[in-house]
C-alpha cells in the first residue's frame, strides 16, 4: 500500500509512540507499504518543534534527514496540480497544510495515514485511521 503520513502520524511512527494504532501501524511496518512524506509535514513539524510543541533530541535537519534514513520515505511532489486540488474541495477547517496533505493524497494515489477526524471525513480523500 502507498502511505502519505500526516505529520503527527510521522512523527508519531519515528518515536514508536502509541498513540499510532491498529492497521495503520501494521501498514506502517510493512516491508510491502511504500512510505511517503510531503515536504508540507516536515514544515508543519519544523514550526511544532520552533513554538517547542515537540521536543527532538537532535538538531532538527538531522532529525528529519534520519527518520527519511531509517523508515525509509518517499518524498511526495509539491506541484502546482497539488496546490489547484488544494483549492478545489472545502475541508471543516481552514487548515492550509491539511488541504496541501489531502491533495497530495489525491493527486499522488496515495492513502493519507492521520487520526485528524477533519481529514478523516473528508469526501473523495483516501485514508487510513492511524488512532
């Protein structure tokens, strides 16, 4: 199965956190699912760990360069058909980044993995509860 991590779920999935449950962490640690990251999560992360919401014992960049080492992850394309996809469907919020993530998944053919329940509901979104 091809994944997009959302970010909390990336996160989630590097520290071996629990919150990451049920068939999302099965397909996480499968050796047959691709594992796929926008560069959308690792802003959004780089701003949670900045207003000190996360805490990372590395150096950020060294951080974010390991975990694409050691999951391994796919970068998934930042285009201009994700930013248009982006603009195209409502979502009940005005999150930017959930917008970005959700057209990544659609545009890529991906699975986007989150426990956002905003995301979750989304119509014509393909995803996995990650809670």
């Amino acid at each position: 199965m091809r994944l997009l991590l959302d970010t909390h779920v990336w996160f989630w999935a590097q520290i071996g956190s629990k919150n990451l449950r049920g068939k999302a962490r099965r397909y996480i640690t499968s050796a047959s699912s691709e594992l796929w990251l926008s560069p959308v999560s690792v802003w959004e992360l780089a701003l949670l760990h900045r207003g000190q919401q996360v805490e990372i014992d590395l150096p950020f960049e060294h951080w974010v360069r390991q975990s694409m080492q050691e999951m391994p992850l796919y970068e998934a394309p930042m285009t201009f058909e994700v930013a248009l996809d982006a603009r195209g469907f409502r979502l009940d919020n005005n999150d930017p980044a959930d917008r970005l993530l959700a057209a990544t998944a659609r545009v890529n053919n991906l699975v986007l993995v989150t426990a956002d329940e905003v995301l979750l509901a989304a119509p014509d979104v393909p995803t996995l509860d990650a809670s």
